[in-house]
C-alpha cells in the first residue's frame, strides 16, 4: 500500500472554461491523480467580444474558485497553483477579478504568459511521450490562443502565439457576421508561421512528432471513432479531417450535442478548432498529430509536485511562502 505523503493540486482559468485538478503525491514523487473538476465558464467570450469581463461572468466565476476552494480543504490540500491564460491575461479589468477570488477564497490567481503557458504544457508532454532524441512541434490549442512550441532532442528551444483560439474565433466571426467554415478566411494572416517557426528552430525543418493537446484536440480524437470507424483516440490525421470537417460543419449544433455527445461549450467550436489544427498540419508538412491526453494542468500539477516533495534548501524562499492566514496553499501578498 502506498504511503502518500501530501496532496497537491491545480488550477486553470481558461478561456473557454475553468479546471481544478488534486493529485495524491508520496516520498518518491509518485503521483495518482484524485479528483478533476471543469466549470463551464466562458471567460474569452466576453473578453474577445468587449475587452473586459462583465460584472456577471466575474460574479460565476468567483463562485467556482468558491467551489475549488471547498475542494482543496476537502482534499487537505497543502500545495497548489493555479494560473490564468489568454483571456483573464487581456480583460481591462482582470486585475479585479484576481482580487475578488482572492478575498472571497484566499487563492492567488496568477496571469500568466503564453511563454509560461507552452513551457507548462511542454513540462506535462514530456512526461508522457518520449522526446529525448525527437524533434517535435507542440500544439497546445486554448480557447483564445495556441501555442506552438519546438522540441529539439527532449528541449523546448523556440515558441510562438498565436491569437488564434477557437473561443476568440468565434468572437471574430459573429462580429463580422460569419459561420463556422469562413474561419479560414481569419486563419490566412497566419499562413506561413508555423513554417517559419521551424525553418528557424531546426536546420532542416525534419518533424520526427507532432503533439496535440487541449480539449478540443483530445475531441477530435474521440470523434475519429464513431464518425470514421477509427479504433484509436490518441491520434488526428490530415485525412481524418478532411473526412470530418463537411460532416461536422454540416452539423447543426444540437445534433453535435446528442450525436457526437459534446457539451455545449465544445459544439458551437469545434468546427473552427479543426479548421485550425488542418492548418497547423498542413504547415508543418506532417500527416497527423499524437494527442497524449494531457498539457497544461498536468505540467503544472507535476510543477507542484516538485515543489512539495522538493528538499528544503530547494525550495521557495521564506518570503514567497508566508501564508495569508487563509489556507496552507496561499502565497503571500506583497
């Protein structure tokens, strides 16, 4: 029987929704992971649309770090991170919505970069799929950005965002009166990015992998199966999508809803996260795209992981650990 030693866990406020994982971690690093939880909370939608979150969607989601909250004491949380992306990271007024979690809840919520972001997601790859003497190109697909980061030998040496998430698509394309398969015209600007990213990074521009993740990447995965006859989900190829797309953009969405078994929240997207992964592939010269089913929570959850298990000199310094007196997970306020 395993003898855990702590719990730890992660927090992400996405654009399109927001996530807590816990994880259980004994004295050699094992982790397991113990409980997930997704908030269907649409941060980007506002953001995108207006600049700003409304009073509305702040109010929810304090309500859900409320929840994550009741989570981390349930679990004795002693260890935790949780972090903000594209869409917390550009609302005018995102730096409210950090105050009010952390007075409601006693959670700092950090924004982070989109350079943090990809090295989180590289962290939590790496730990899944072997790349130690692969050069790879990382797709992590958000709601209002995609990373894309170069892996030579097992190292991340070069990253570009792109504002080009489906959330913050679909934001363009109702503002511009647009359906779903005019996505591409958006798409155009980027046309060559991916290709210049790894004409720079790498000497002969060689993909030995090409990874996946995100929510809507692992989707596709899943859809391959009852729409293709395909057996396995950890893979999208160029053909797959070729086949998917006029089935899925000819969907309507409620249809996408009972038939492909999608939340709400990921039908009225996934058309347009499709239209990009095509891209990304056709870019990068390759057939298909690995989808390991995990990214960002899991980098980060390992990156607690470290940090609880670490040995004491290796630790933060006494200044980032003070606690505000709300909870052992807390980070002191400056």
């Amino acid at each position: 029987m395993i003898d855990y030693l702590t719990n730890v866990a992660a927090i992400d406020a996405g654009s399109n929704a927001m996530r807590i994982v816990i994880g259980a971690v004994d004295a050699t690093s094992f982790l397991v992971e113990a409980h997930k939880q997704r908030e269907p909370i649409r941060l980007g939608a506002d953001v995108f649309a207006q600049g700003y979150l409304s009073d509305a969607t702040m109010k929810r989601a304090v309500e859900a770090f409320r929840g994550f909250r009741a989570l981390l004491e349930e679990y004795q949380v002693t260890h935790l991170r949780a972090v903000a992306t594209s869409a917390i990271r550009e609302a005018e007024n995102g730096d409210e919505l950090v105050e009010r979690v952390r007075e409601a809840t006693g959670i700092e919520l950090e924004r982070i970069s989109g350079l943090e972001e990809a090295h989180l997601v590289h962290i939590g790859v790496s730990r899944a799929v072997y790349l130690v003497d692969k050069n790879a190109l990382v797709v992590d697909m958000g709601g209002g950005s995609v990373e894309l980061t170069v892996v030579r030998q097992g190292v991340a040496i070069g990253c570009e965002t792109l504002p080009i998430g489906p959330v913050r698509l679909l934001s363009a394309l109702r503002e511009q009166d647009l359906d779903e398969a005019e996505a591409l015209q958006l798409l155009t600007r980027y046309r060559g990015v991916v290709t210049d990213l790894l004409r720079a990074e790498l000497a002969d521009g060689r993909l030995d992998l090409c990874i996946g993740t995100g929510g809507n990447i692992e989707r596709m995965g899943k859809m391959r199966v009852p729409l293709l006859g395909k057996t396995k989900t950890s893979k999208i190829k160029r053909s797959d999508l070729d086949e998917l797309l006029p089935i899925v953009l000819n969907m309507p969405l409620e249809q996408r809803c009972s038939e492909l078994k999608l939340r709400d929240d990921r039908a009225d997207i996934i058309g347009i996260a499709m239209l990009i992964v095509q891209l990304v592939l056709e870019e990068a010269s390759v057939d298909k795209m690995l989808i390991p089913g995990v990214g960002l929570r899991e980098g980060l959850l390992w990156q607690v992981t470290r940090q609880a298990v670490a040995p004491p000199w290796a630790k933060r310094t006494p200044a980032d650990m003070k606690s505000t007196g709300k909870g052992p997970w807390n980070k002191s306020e400056s």
